[in-house]
C-alpha cells in the first residue's frame, strides 16, 4: 500500500493522498469501471456475427465499419474528457457518460438496420470515452505517485474481466435464444447501475489533483511545468516528449491489435468452421488473461520500471498475432489469446502510469486524454487497415500485417523512451530527497541526482540549468593564504 501524504491548509480541507486512505472510493471506481468494461464486452462476441448473418454485410472494410465509428468517436472524446475534468470536475464528465450510454443497448438490440448499429457504436464510443477516462484520472488523483501502476492495473483489469466475462456471457445466451435481443439486455443492467453509482456514491477528486499539485516539487525540465496550455500540453504528449510520444504510439498499435482481435479474429474462427460458442469462449480468452494480469504487471511496473514491460509486452503481442495467423486448430489460436492477453497486461497499465509519471498534476488529465485520443485512435486504424488488407488480399495477410506493425513499435520503444518511474533509479543515480529552496523559484523543493534526462529531475545544488552552482558549505569562508616572509 502506498503511504500517505496529507496536504491542506487552514483554509482547506485536509486531503490524504494514498490508496489505503481513499481505500472505499477506490474500490467503487474500479466497480464502476468493470460496468464501463461491460457494455464494451456485450459487443465482442455477438457484433461481428450479427454483421455478417443478420444485416447479410459483404466486404471487411464494410463489415468493421462499426469498430472505426466506436474508435474514432471514443479517441476525440477522451480528449475533451481529460479537459472537461479539469475545468468542470471529475464525477460531472463521470454522469453524462453514463447518460449518454442508456440508449446503447436498445439500439443494439432492435435496430432497424446497420445504421442504427454503427450509430449505438458512436454513442458507445462517447460513453467509453468519457466514463474510462474519468475513472482512470481519478484513481490517479486518489493514490498519489508511489501506486500509479498499481491503480492502473487495477482499473484495467476490472474493466477487460468484465469485458471478457461479458463476451463469453452474451455469447452463451446467443447460442441459445439468438443473436439478438437478449444478449443485450445485460448492457441495459450495466448501464443503469453505473449511472445509480455514479450519481448516489462516487465523490470528486479534482481535490486531490489540486493538492498534489500545490506540493510538486520544482522540475528540472522547464518542458514539465505546471503552467503549459492545451496546445503544448497535445504537442508534448504527441511529439516532442520522447515517453509521453512513445506511449501514445505504443497505445495506438496496442488497439489496433484490440481492433484485430475484435473484429477480424471473429470471422477467421467462423471461417474455420468454429461454432459460436467456441468463438465466444476464444474472443474471452484474450481479455480475460490482459485483464486478470494487468493486477500484477500494475504493481510491477512499481517495482521495476515501466520502459522494459512496455517493450517486453509489445513484443509478445507480435509474437501472438503472428500465431493466430499461423494457426489451424482450436488449440493453437488459444494459445495465442492467451499470450496476447499477458502481452497486452504488460502493456496497457504501465503506459498509463508512464502518462501519470511525467505529466505535471495541473495538467495530468489533458496529458491522460490526449494519450487516450492516440490510444484508442487506434481502434479506427485498426478497422480501417486490417479492413483494406483483408479485401485486397487476404484475413490472413490483414493479421500479419498488424503483427509487423506491432513488433516495430515495440522496438520504437525500446531505442526511443526513456525510463519515467521516479523511484525505479539506482541509490547512486537518486539520493534521498532533501527539502530547500530552489534557486529558480525561491519555493521549498526537493533536491535529487537523478539523470539529467529524466523529466522528474529535481533541481541540484550543482545543476546549471537552474541556477549557479551553491557552495556546500555556505558557513564556511576560505582562509587567506599566508604573507610571504
């Protein structure tokens, strides 16, 4: 458990940062985000298949067409969700996503025709949009620095359990009553709980956001302050930042290879003659081992670091892919959901926590929902890439492809990030803290010999870029030298 940090003043209501002092509100959000999990999980088994056997669609990139609308609305939203947070508050952006999701499910279930299909899947994307991210920038704000991973992994393994459990769900209930409307109905009861919670038990964490804030320490990269607009917070994030950068292209092919395995990995079973249920209980596979696993690879980020999991995982997930374009046989394609699942839960917490490390806490949630527009920009590249391969060639060069794709950025990661977890340096590299005055701002700081290049560097006695060098000893006067005789 993280230990606490306690910040307020006379004026202000004490704040206690840490995961076991806010240990009831972090439990709800990660609830809460399982139900977000959810209405994403009702789509993963049954969409492809209602697709194909129910509207009579013909040609991927027509066929997926429902994963670019999710995709692309989701990744624009989660941009205005990190900034609506910091200007109107967390738990409001948290209750219209909610609002927006209620008619998702009816949609789905009796809509007329592909249309209204594609249009539930715009109002999903708000939904996820919006809820995800919320949750997500409010675990952050409640845990503090030390348990970023942690919450992270956390938060996402509830939400792709749920999604994992619900796909298999819906799945079972198609192979019996149909494919359509009861396996919807499990959407409606998600849906109407996250909005009851939301409303009646969430509380607000911009608090805690604005405590942490008003304690952080002076960086010593002038790129990191807390003062940065929109605009340099987006181009920071998107380009000139070497983690912020990586982890948002790394979380780009990370769904597009969720896009694959969504849409495209469905049909490839059913091609092979797979039954629905032996589809629903491979398309679970792979969320159930990301999100099961993301509990430990979230602490051991904490531990280790976040730049080799990132690598590590990227990597495994190429391998994977590779495997399901390979394979023939029931078996082998589980075996490939299986290690893209554990290739995926290495990745997708510690590139979170990779966002919450560099990013200044007055600008975190833009920081957060500028990666998440990248992120799940990817759901649309995803659909409209393997689409068009899959058309001109074939499902099978579509997933070779992405498999490609995956691979060269894991091996962008691993030349081009640099570590960001601020206590996974060596004694030597980063000694304990001490409180003073820093020679740029005349405020209390902590002082630290971290790396030059690490973007939460405090600033040092003997650092030039923030001042002139200070004596070690500031009481101590040097002797004359003696007269000659």
């Amino acid at each position: 458990m993280s230990a606490p940090t306690t910040v307020g003043s006379p004026a202000e209501p004490t704040v206690r940062l840490g995961l076991r002092e806010n240990l009831p509100q972090f439990v709800l959000l990660v609830a809460v985000n399982a139900l977000v999990g959810g209405m994403l999980g009702q789509e993963r088994t049954v969409l492809p298949l209602l697709a194909r056997d129910e509207f009579g669609l013909a040609g991927n990139t027509f066929m997926l067409t429902y994963i670019l609308a999710f995709g692309a609305t989701k990744a624009v939203t989660n941009f205005f969700a990190g900034t609506w947070s910091d200007r109107y508050g967390r738990k409001p952006v948290l209750i219209a996503g909610w609002l927006i999701a209620l008619p998702v499910p009816a949609l789905l279930a009796w809509g007329p025709s592909w249309g209204a299909i594609v249009f539930a899947n715009v109002l999903l994307g708000v939904n996820q949009g919006l809820t995800w991210s919320t949750t997500v920038i409010m675990k952050i704000d409640l845990v503090g620095p030390s348990r970023r991973g942690l919450a992270m992994g956390f938060n996402e393994a509830a939400g792709y359990v749920a999604v994992a459990a619900t796909a298999m769900a819906t799945g079972a209930i198609a192979a019996h009553a149909g494919l359509r409307p009861e396996p919807f109905l499990l959407g409606a009861t998600y849906a109407a709980l996250g909005l009851g919670l939301s409303v009646l038990v969430v509380r607000e964490t911009r608090g805690h956001a604005r405590a942490e804030a008003a304690r952080h320490p002076a960086s010593a990269n002038p790129e990191h302050h807390g003062e940065l607009t929109t605009g340099q917070i987006a181009r920071r994030t998107s380009l000139t930042d070497k983690a912020l950068s990586s982890a948002s292209w790394a979380g780009m092919v990370n769904n597009l290879n969720d896009a694959l395995a969504w849409g495209v990995f469905p049909l490839l079973f059913a091609a092979h003659g797979l039954t629905v249920t032996e589809i629903a209980v491979l398309a679970a596979v792979y969320p159930a081992v990301w999100g099961a696993g993301q509990m430990l690879t979230g602490w051991w980020s904490d531990r280790i670091g976040r730049k080799h999991l990132i690598t590590a995982g990227m990597l495994l997930q190429a391998a994977a892919i590779a495997l399901v374009a390979a394979g023939t046989s029931v078996s082998a394609w589980a075996v490939a959901q299986v290690l893209l699942g554990a290739g995926t839960a290495l990745v997708y917490p510690t590139l979170l926590a990779v966002i919450g490390d560099v990013a200044h806490p007055a600008w975190r949630a833009r920081a957060v929902g500028v990666y998440r527009l990248w992120r799940d920009g990817g759901f649309a590249v995803g659909a409209l890439l393997a689409g068009a391969v899959a058309d001109l060639f074939s499902v099978q060069a579509a997933i070779w492809t992405v498999a490609a794709l995956t691979a060269i950025a894991g091996l962008v990661v691993a030349v081009r990030m640099y570590e960001t977890h601020p206590y996974n340096m060596t004694p030597m590299d980063c000694r304990p803290p001490l409180r003073r005055p820093t020679p740029a701002t005349g405020q209390p700081g902590a002082v630290s010999g971290c790396p030059p290049h690490h973007p939460h560097r405090r600033p040092a006695r003997h650092d030039s870029r923030v001042g002139r060098a200070r004596p070690r000893h500031r009481n101590r006067t040097r002797s004359a030298p003696p007269e000659p005789r």
